[in-house]
C-alpha cells in the first residue's frame, strides 16, 4: 500500500511534528495544559491530517513507533514550559496491544526529565472496548505514578457511562458535537449540565472541546465546566508558539 510506504519514509526521516492546541481553565483563567496533535509534512502532499493517515498507521501497526516518537517529543517539549502547565497526548487503542504501553510512558518522561503529574493521557472508548485484560492494569499503574487520564470524545460512543465505572479518569472531554449544538439546542445544554454534574459528583474535570464562539463560552461557564478548549481560545500552534502564549520568550 503506498500510503503505509509513505509513513515509513516519514517516521525514517522524521517528516512528522507536533501541534499544540491549549486548554483553559475557566476558575483560574489560565492555560493549563496544551494536547499534542501530530502533523504529517509530507514533501509533496504538504500538511497530512491525522485523521488522513492515523487509521493507515493502525491498520499497520505504524501506529506503535510513531506514538511512541509523539509521546517523547511532547514530553520534551512540555519539559521546557513552566511548571504546573500540562501536556496532553492522544493514544490510539492499537498502542494497548502491546501490552507494554506504560514502559514506554515512563521512559519517555524519565528521558525528558518531565514530572509524571504534567503529563495527560487521551484515550477513547474503544481503548476499553479491546476487552484486553492488561489495558486496565497499564492505566491503574500510570494512573499510580500521577500520570493524568482523559476519556477523549465523551458522548460519541455507545456505552460511555459503563466506561466511567470502569475506570477513575481525571477528565473527560466533552466532545465538539455536543458543543456545536450549544446555542441551536437545548437539549444539548442539558446534556453538558448533566455530564458535568455527573464528572463532579465522580471527583472527574470536564474539558469542552471544540469551542468557537463566545456564547458557547458563556454556556459552558454557566454549567461549570472546569476547561475549555477551541478555535475561540487558539487552533493549534507550532511548538515555538507555546512559550509567547504563556507569556514567556
Ligand atoms: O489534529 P486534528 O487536528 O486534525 O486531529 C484529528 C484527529 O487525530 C483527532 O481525533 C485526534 O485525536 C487525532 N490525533 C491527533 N494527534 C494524534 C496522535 O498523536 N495520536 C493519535 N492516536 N491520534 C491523534
Ligand atoms: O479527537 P480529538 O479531540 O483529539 O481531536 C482534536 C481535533 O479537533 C483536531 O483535529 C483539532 O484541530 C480539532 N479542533 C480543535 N478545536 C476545534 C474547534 O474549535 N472547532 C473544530 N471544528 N475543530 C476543532
Ligand atoms: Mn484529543
Ligand atoms: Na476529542
């Protein structure tokens, strides 16, 4: 397949690179973390979308050395911004099938020298759909050392509730569908009151995702949740971008 060609190239010559999207936290109005989201600059093709190649890299396995190459960039360079200031790093299912996910983790952060507690992990529900008995024991192990977990896309899937039972997240990001429909429909405000009461009462932050206008802003204050994060706020940046925005060099 020529795209799985491709991504070998690139992972070899290291045509891939990191954007940073920040999240704020609406209590203390500060950017508290910034996710990491991979890029593909691809010689001819220019910028790749992950959503164009991260489903080839899973299919192949690409997925493996590549998220583990964005896991240890994103640490070093979360290394480098203040202190209390996270970094968040989607995981795809297919990186818990080795079964050794955690390992890489906690070299990662070792080699970058990057407190456990600054690092964020987003996994989606299929993560706990794998029925793989080690997948809850890697994330109570990475949970113990202060390693952050989020339920990336919350309220896309089938069972989302059960998963929230099955595991003590951190967070749980509300996904964009639900902000979207913020101001056309009420009862999406009622869904987003609801998922944050329920994150509350389960010791869980919320994190809106995909917030565009400053009415969306509005709502989500008004049903209390913990962070927001959006075009409104900031698309995602270059990694030189993130010291100016926190108001460093
Ligand atoms: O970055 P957007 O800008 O296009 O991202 C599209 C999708 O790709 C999102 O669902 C996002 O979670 C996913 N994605 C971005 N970066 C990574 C990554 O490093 N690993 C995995 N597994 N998914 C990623
Ligand atoms: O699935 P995940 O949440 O990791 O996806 C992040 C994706 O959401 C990236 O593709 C990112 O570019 C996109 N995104 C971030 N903020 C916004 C936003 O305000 N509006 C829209 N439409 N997409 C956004
Ligand atoms: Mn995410
Ligand atoms: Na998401």
């Amino acid at each position: 397949r020529g795209v799985e060609l491709d991504l070998r190239v690139a992972l070899a010559e290291q045509q891939f690179a990191l954007a940073f999207q920040p999240f704020l936290d609406l209590t203390a109005n500060r950017i508290a973390g910034f996710e990491a989201l991979v890029r593909w600059h691809h010689p001819a093709r220019g910028v790749v979308s992950p959503a164009a190649f991260v489903p080839v890299a899973e299919e192949t396995g690409l997925i493996v050395p590549l998220g583990e190459w964005v896991l240890r960039r994103a640490c070093q360079e979360a290394a480098r911004w203040p202190d209390p200031v996270r970094v968040s790093v989607n995981l795809s299912p297919v990186q818990f099938r080795t079964g050794d996910i955690d390992a890489t983790v906690i070299a990662a952060l070792r080699d970058a020298g990057l407190d456990p507690h600054r690092l964020e992990l987003e996994i989606t529900e299929g993560v706990l759909l794998q029925d793989t008995p080690s997948t809850l024991a890697i994330l109570h192990r990475l949970k113990g050392i202060g390693v952050r977990i989020a339920m990336d896309d919350f309220g896309t899937g089938y069972s989302s509730l059960g998963y929230l039972r099955a595991f003590p997240f951190d967070k749980i990001k509300i996904d964009r569908s639900f902000v979207a429909d913020l101001s056309v429909r009420p009862d999406a405000l009622a869904i987003v009151r609801a998922v944050t009461t329920l994150a509350d009462s389960l010791g869980m932050s919320t994190t809106a995702e995909g917030v565009e206008t400053e009415e969306q802003l509005a709502h989500l204050r008004g049903a209390g949740c913990t962070e927001v994060q959006g075009y409104l706020i900031s698309r995602p940046v270059a990694a030189e971008a993130v010291a100016p925005m926190l108001g460093g060099a």
